[in-house]
C-alpha cells in the first residue's frame, strides 16, 4: 500500500530527491521514512518536509505532489588560475584633463614599466570538492585548470605568483598567450639617410618625423612624435603618430593590432584591429576590423570587418568616397610578410595547403562573411554627403542627397542595407 500512495523520484544526477502522496488507504507513522530507505535515500534529508508528510499519511484524503524531501551536497568545481595585470596594457578611450575634458589622442597606446615593477599576478587554480548525492554516492567535481599565458624574458614569476619585470621597457600582454616586458629604444630624432632603416625587437619611440622611403620594422609597439612624410612602419604591436601620416603616394602604416593617428593624406593604413584618426582622413585606404574618424573621411575608402564610424563622410563638391564594412580581414597584413622576410620571428601559413584544408578554410570564410554581414555597420554621425558609397558584403547603398546622421546595416527581412536615423 505504500509503495500506492508514496511515489519517489530523483533528480538525473541523483542530487535530490522528490516525493508525490495519492489519497490511499491511511498509512502508519514511519512509512515515508521506510520507503525512503528502501530507496537508499539517506543523505540531506529535510527533517521537516519528512514530518509533514508522514504525519498526512495518516490521513486517507492527504495528497501533495512533488515535495523535495533531501539534498545532496553539490559538487564545487575548482577555479581556474587567473592572470591580474597591475596596469591597463593598450589603446584606452583616452586620458583626462585637468579642467575635466577629455584628450582623445592620449589613449595610453604604450604602457612603460621599471625594472623590478609588479606588473601581473597569477594564481594558482583549486582543487575541485566533490559532492554526495541523496544515497551517499560521491558526485566528482573537476580541478581549475592552471593559468596558460606565456611568461617572455622580460618577466619572472615568483613563488607567491608575483611577475615582476626583469628589465625597464614597454608592457606587452597578449591575451591568453603571452606577457613580457620588451625593450623600449627611444630615437631622438628623425628617420632619414643619418640613420638608415630602423628594425629591432621591442618597441620604439620617434622623436622627430619618419622621412620618405625610410621603413621601421619592430616586433612591438611604434609611437611617432613627428609625422610619418612618405616613409613605412611594420609593427607586430600598435602604432601612434602624434602627427599626420602623410602617404606621398609610398607612405603605408601596417601593424597587428591598432593604429592612433592625428590624420591622413594619400596614405594607406592596414591595422590587425582598431584604426583612430582624430580629426580626418583624405583620398587614405584604411584597412581594419573597426574604424573610427572623429572627423571628417574625403575621398577613399574605409574598409572594416565589423563597423565603420565616421563624423562627416564625404565633401559638398561630390567625389568617391567608400565607406565599406563585413569584409572579412586578412589573416595574414603585409607586416607580417615583411617581418618574416628580415628574419623576425613570424609564424605565416603554409603556401600550400591541401586540398581538404582548402575547402575547410573556405566553408569557414563563407560562415563568416554571412556573420559579418548581419553585424556590420556604418555610422555616419553627422553629415553622408551625395556620391558617398556604402558597402555592406555584397550589397551597395548610394548616398543620393545630403543625409544627416544616419547608420547603414543590413536587414535581411528585406535582403538590402536599410538606414536609420541617428
């Protein structure tokens, strides 16, 4: 008769247990607890839910349905070791003023550290604690896994997981792969024919101008005080120029991840991540996952993986300008090429892949160009000025007439890129 009126479950990993009552024949006290232990259920009883039930079954009418009468312990996962920086490392929104503005330019694309500074700590990860479920079985629980990021020689760690450095220099952290302090070579000058080429590892600060036909080609970081007139940097890192970049039909600013510049004339600038002009760009080709123009963008093209943003796109007087994003960026920048071709440290993909590994890579590129496209975005935050073209994959918008603040994306219900008022 019990086993009519008291109807036990358990939860899939055994972690708790339930009980249904059915009107039924009265049962004696203790009956719950009987069939209960019939069902080995022994662990994390609640005493009270136990007492309430077995108390209505005395009672032919008493039914309650699904009541939670145990739980097991849970089992706790270890944490995973973590890497805490000490300082913010890359490109901030920017730096505040005394009188409370904000200064845009100074984005804090370098972080210098002294010798002997703190610059990260990592802890170690935890072991797991297993569970019990409601019949006493163990419920196992898995180690944190330890903390991965590569350690260069420019750090150590100590055995209470502090990382300090081991040589003044400039902070390069890629996420998840690896942390180093790189050597930092300040030039006090211009790049010309009294210096030749400039190529080293680490980072490198420009006091004066980088001349036409010069190159820097660095494994870290370049910040140019002056203006880059006709000359090529190749950076693994980040590049900042405090002036313009002026392209005189050679001039090109190729890096792995972001670009900061003051603005561009007939330049070409390709960026593994983040290109910013603060004021505006002309007849440039920009290349990058996401451009920013704080003004205005004439003539040219700008062309982005996820968002184009734009203050004034296009002039009065007409002329092409392009305005492109959901391209799918190159995994492999002119940078890296020429690094490898002067025997830096570069990993390139192998020039001949297989014919598997190719239709692998291409099925992966189409899944992503159709992602892109439903995520990309142009912005243009005050004036699209007539003649200005907007790309979005395959698709094409003309701006016909001046148009104030609007952002073009694509809206596949409609299979076109629609505008919307900003």
């Amino acid at each position: 008769m019990a086993e009519e009126r008291i109807q036990i479950t358990l939860s899939q990993d055994g972690a708790e247990a339930h009980v249904s009552i059915c009107p039924g024949p009265p049962l004696a006290t203790g009956a719950l607890r009987a069939a209960l232990s019939k069902a080995g259920i022994r662990e994390g009883l609640d005493e009270p839910a136990c007492e309430a039930l077995d108390e209505g079954l005395a009672e032919e009418s008493f039914e309650q349905p699904d009541v939670r009468v145990a739980q097991g312990r849970p089992a706790k996962p270890g944490e995973d070791g973590q890497l805490s920086l000490q300082r913010e490392v890359g490109l901030q929104a920017g730096t505040l003023r005394e009188d409370g503005s904000m200064d845009l330019f100074e984005r804090a694309l370098l972080t210098p550290v002294a010798q002997g500074e703190e610059v990260a700590r990592r802890s170690k990860p935890t072991k797991g604690e297993a569970g019990v479920d409601v019949r006493g079985a163990r419920i196992p629980a898995a180690d944190g896994k330890p903390e991965k990021t590569r350690l260069g020689k420019g750090v150590k760690e100590a055995k209470d997981g502090s990382i300090v450095a081991t040589r003044a220099g400039v902070l390069r952290h890629d996420l998840g792969a690896l942390l180093d302090v790189v050597d930092h070579h300040k030039h006090e000058g211009d790049v010309d024919v009294s210096t030749g080429h400039l190529d080293t590892l680490g980072s490198l600060s420009i006091k004066g101008q980088l001349r036409r036909n010069f190159e820097i080609r660095v494994d870290g970081d370049v910040e140019i005080h002056g203006r880059v007139d006709g000359g090529r940097i190749y950076a693994s890192g980040s590049v900042r120029v405090d002036g313009g970049v002026i392209g005189l039909d050679h001039g090109l600013v190729s890096c792995a991840h972001d670009v900061a510049a003051r603005h561009t004339q007939n330049a070409r600038i390709e960026a593994g991540q983040s290109v910013c002009v603060q004021t505006h760009a002309v007849n440039s080709r920009i290349e990058a996952r996401t451009i920013e123009v704080a003004g205005r963008l004439i003539g040219g093209e700008a062309r982005a993986e996820l968002r184009v943003e734009v203050n004034e796109a296009g002039s009065p007087s007409g002329g092409g300008t392009l305005l492109e994003a959901g391209v799918l960026h190159p995994p492999v920048l002119e940078v890296h090429r020429v690094l490898a071709a002067h025997g830096h440290a570069v990993e390139l993909p192998e020039e001949d892949p297989t014919e598997q590994e190719e239709e692998a890579a291409a099925q992966t590129r189409h899944q992503r160009e159709h992602e892109l496209l439903l995520a990309a975005e142009v912005v243009v935050r005050t004036c699209a000025h007539e003649g200005v073209r907007v790309k979005l994959g395959k698709y094409v918008a003309h701006v016909e007439r001046e148009t104030m603040g609007v952002r073009f994306r694509f809206d596949p219900a409609c299979d076109q890129i629609v505008r919307e008022t900003l």
